[in-house]
C-alpha cells in the first residue's frame, strides 16, 4: 500500500513542478509581450502628440487620424509608429490634413514596393512634389514614378531618394519631367555610374 501511495505522491510533486515551470514558461512571454505592447502603444501615441504639434487639429481630429494611420498600418508592412513617423515628416514639409494622409499612403505603398521605411519614401516624394510644385493627389503618381525608377535600375529606393535632393530641384527649373529625370538616373546605374 505504501509503494504505491509514494508513487503517487511522487507523480503528483512531478506535475506540480512540471506545472509551474509551464506556467512560468507560459507566463513570462505573455507578459513580455503585454510590457511590449504597451510601450508601442505609448510610442504611437507620443508620435501622434508630436504629428499634433504640427498640424493643430482637435483630440476628435487627432482621434480619426490615429485611426486613418493604425488601418494603414493594416494594409502595409509598416507598423504604427513607423507611420506616424511617417506622417511627422510629411506634416512637418507642409501637407496638412486629408493632404497629409494622401502622401503618407504614397508613402507606405512606395516604401513597402521599395523595400524601404515610410519616412524615406516620403522624403523623395515631398522632395518631388515640393520641387514641381505638385500637391497631395500628385503623391501617387509620383511616387509610381519614382519606383518604376527603382525597378528599372540598379538602385534601391533609398538610394535614390538619398540622391534626389542633388538634382530634383534644378530639373524642376529646366522643365525636365520627373518621369525623365528619374529614368536618367536608372539608365545611368545600368551602366555604372
């Protein structure tokens, strides 16, 4: 009788330890995840404070464009904050409003096709619509433009949106059409320049 009422003593301290390892080995990650969560929620909603400090609109605003940027977030590969990062350089060049969210989403689709962040991509399409003096609903033709350039060449999106600000500008002057300047720039890369 004893031997068998050790064994089960035996298996029952067994399926204690092994439950509370499992229940730590469960535990700790979720609570990770849940410290990780809250931070990125707090990082997003410090971007949106910093979007704010440019674009002066109302909580209620504020509110919908949280929610314009966290569906975009959705429907890209870039997350929350990057976008609202996104969003502070597109609102800190000027665009305000419905204008800002159009380039931001040029932003995002060029940068998920680019293989690159939101906020490089909205730099050279800012940099090309600043410099032919086009407005918001122009961002996804640009930013089409600018990524033809990219497939067509060999460069990355960063690359050349790193190099634009050297040439866009005075291209503008010249009358010479981004389509052009842009393939100028991809034909040059195919043969080593």
């Amino acid at each position: 009788g004893s031997g068998i009422s050790g064994s089960f003593a035996n298996a029952a301290r067994s399926m204690s330890t092994t439950g509370r390892r499992m229940t730590t080995f469960m535990t700790l990650p979720l609570v990770g995840a849940g410290v990780a969560a809250v931070k990125m929620s707090n990082n997003f909603h410090q971007g949106m404070a910093n979007v704010n400090s440019i674009m002066k609109v109302s909580q209620g605003e504020l509110g919908v464009f949280s929610e314009q940027v966290r569906d975009l977030a959705t429907k890209f590969p870039q997350d929350a904050n990057t976008l609202a990062d996104g969003l502070y350089q597109v609102a800190s060049s000027g665009f305000q409003g419905s204008e800002a969210m159009k380039v931001l989403t040029a932003s995002a689709r060029a940068a998920s096709a680019g293989m690159t962040d939101t906020d490089i991509a909205s730099k050279a399409i800012i940099a090309s619509l600043k410099a032919y003096g086009r407005g918001a609903q122009d961002a996804g033709k640009v930013s089409d433009i600018l990524f033809r350039g990219v497939d067509k060449g060999i460069l990355s999106f960063e690359e050349l949106a790193s190099s634009m600000g050297d040439y866009v500008g005075i291209a503008s002057q010249l009358k010479v059409p981004l389509q052009d300047v842009v393939a100028a720039q991809a034909a040059m890369t195919l043969s080593g320049v």
